[in-house]
C-alpha cells in the first residue's frame, strides 16, 4: 500500500521511488499532458504530448535531445509504440490514421485516410484509433480501433488488411473501447479492455485464449523486460474512486503481483492522476503518461495543468 506521505511504493516486492526531476526538458518544449510514452533499445524515452512538440525525446539520463511531429499531429497524441525492427508508430485518434516513422523522427507512411472516419461501429478501419503494436515474431501491425469501433485490426507489415475482429459489448471478444495493445514472441494479443474493466488475450486470428479481470479500467499497459504487464487503471468519474489512478501489476497469466499507488488523487509523491500510458526500461524503471489536464485540471475552476510525465525509479 502507497500513501501520500512517502516518496516510495512498494507493494508485491516491487519498490520504486518517485523521480518526477529525472525529466529535464526545456519550458519551450513542456505541454499540458502526455498520453503515450515509449522506450528504444538504447533506454532513450520518447514521450508522446498533446503539446507544441507532439514527440519529445530524452535519453536515458532524462536530457533533451530532440522533438518531432510537429508538422503531423494535432491536439489528441495518444498512441506510441517503437516496433522491433526500430520504427515509431504513433496514433492521434482525431485523425482516424496510424502514422510510422522512422528514428530520425521522419514520416515514413501514415495508414489510413487522415481525417476520413469510418462510420461509427462499422467494423471498418478507423474510427478514433487508440494504439499499435507490432508483432516481433511476423512483424504484423495490430490497431486498437476503439473509441468508435471496439474492434481490433491486423494487417500485414506493408499495411495489407489481414483480418478484424470485435464488437461492441460485454462478452469474451467483445468490446468497449480496447484502448491499448501488446503482442508477445508468441504472438498472442493482448488488449487492455478498459471499461469491461479487463484485459482480454487473444490468438493472432482473434479467437479468445483468456480474460483477465479485476483491472479497472485498463488504460496504458506495457509489457516489461521481466515479462510482466504494467498496467495503468484510468481514474473514476466519482470522487469516492480510490481503484483508478493505480499501476497494476500482473504477470503473463494475469494473476495480479502488485497495485501502486495512493487512495489520494494527485500529482505528489506516490499519486498519480490518470495512468494512460506506461513503458519499462531495461534497469526495470517505469514512466508514466497522465492525461491529467483531461481528465482533473480542465474540470477545475480555475482551470490548471498538474504533472503528467512520471518516473519511478526501481529501488
């Protein structure tokens, strides 16, 4: 158990320190939020922000070394998966597109039709797409096409539809809203079904192999080096939730190995506000996205912007 009072969470056997100053970015490149974040082979840390500077980029001692998209994305940064043959796969949902870019930060080809969305529910690739992932044993792409759609899309790495599956609902291979995707050596997908409260796992073809419940609302969810799911629970609308605003901790079955964080929502040692993202470097730290202007600061009056990058040092 985490309270607000200690600068450490430590549940599990899993010990971290809150290390918010390990991110040295200059005021010109700071932003009200981040929703994605994502780390390369070399600990660098590229954190995707409804800012100025959409992508900002930080090696692994937290200096700035560069941005990009600005010339590509707009006010809804969401999704950010770097692949394992080294490109950067980034979702702004608004756009209804996956974009793929290349270390450098270039575009390479954006798949979709940028500002065309399907019909809503129609099963057909995009409407308001939330992440990618792409698999490392056939190098196929996963989208999570879930705030209009509960659908999930494969397609082959040159951006051929291969299948779809999901649908709106409740039961095992339904949806609502699949909000973020890991595909393991195996590839088995694994969707992060956030307001089912579950992560449901699936074959490449989309039959269902398990459902992994009493996640709440499973937001961010990364696949760590030591194999484990580190899982942000997106906040609750009522003041009374004290299960949101947790990282959840699971190993590959789904049995639950720790839950961090405060009773207390905020952005003080030990509290977080909106978990939308999460990534695992090779020393086992954890970085956090918080949509925290979303989903707290523009609901106050007046309106104010709270810590939305996180690190947790792993003690």
């Amino acid at each position: 158990m985490t309270t607000a009072a200690t600068n450490y969470l430590s549940a599990g056997g899993f010990t971290y320190e809150s290390d918010d100053a390990w991110a040295k970015i200059p005021d010109e490149y700071k932003f009200p939020e981040c929703a994605g974040v994502e780390v390369d082979a070399d600990d660098n840390v590229y954190i995707f922000n409804r800012g100025p500077h959409p992508v900002v980029v930080l090696d692994k001692n937290g200096n700035f070394t560069r941005s990009f998209g600005e010339e590509t994305f707009t006010a809804r940064a969401h999704g950010i998966h770097i692949s394992p043959d080294n490109y950067i796969y980034l979702v702004d949902d608004s756009q209804h597109a996956v974009h793929k870019f290349d270390m450098s930060g270039q575009l390479v080809w954006t798949l979709g039709n940028v500002g065309k969305e399907a019909p809503k529910w129609s099963g057909e690739p995009f409407n308001r797409p939330t992440h990618v992932a792409v698999s490392p044993k056939s190098g196929d792409i996963y989208v999570t096409d879930g705030y209009g759609n509960s659908r999930v899309h494969r397609y082959s790495s040159d951006g051929k539809l291969i299948t779809s599956w999901g649908a709106v609902g409740t039961d095992p291979g339904e949806f609502m809203n699949p909000h973020n995707v890991v595909v393991d050596n195996d590839e088995n997908v694994y969707i992060a079904d956030r307001e089912n409260n579950r992560v449901q796992v699936f074959d490449n073809q989309g039959n269902v192999q398990a459902v992994w419940h009493e996640i709440y609302k499973a937001d961010g969810m990364y696949m760590g080096p030591d194999g484990n799911f580190y899982i942000g629970e997106l906040c609750g609308a009522h003041d009374t939730n004290v299960t949101g605003h947790r990282l959840c901790i699971v190993d590959k079955t789904g049995k639950r190995l720790a839950r961090l964080g405060s009773p207390v929502q905020g952005d003080g040692p030990g509290e977080f506000i909106a978990i939308h993202g999460t990534a695992v470097d090779s020393g086992g730290n954890v970085y956090l996205a918080e949509v925290s202007f979303t989903m707290k600061g523009r609901r106050e009056e007046p309106q104010r912007t709270y810590t939305s990058f996180r690190r947790l040092k792993k003690v």
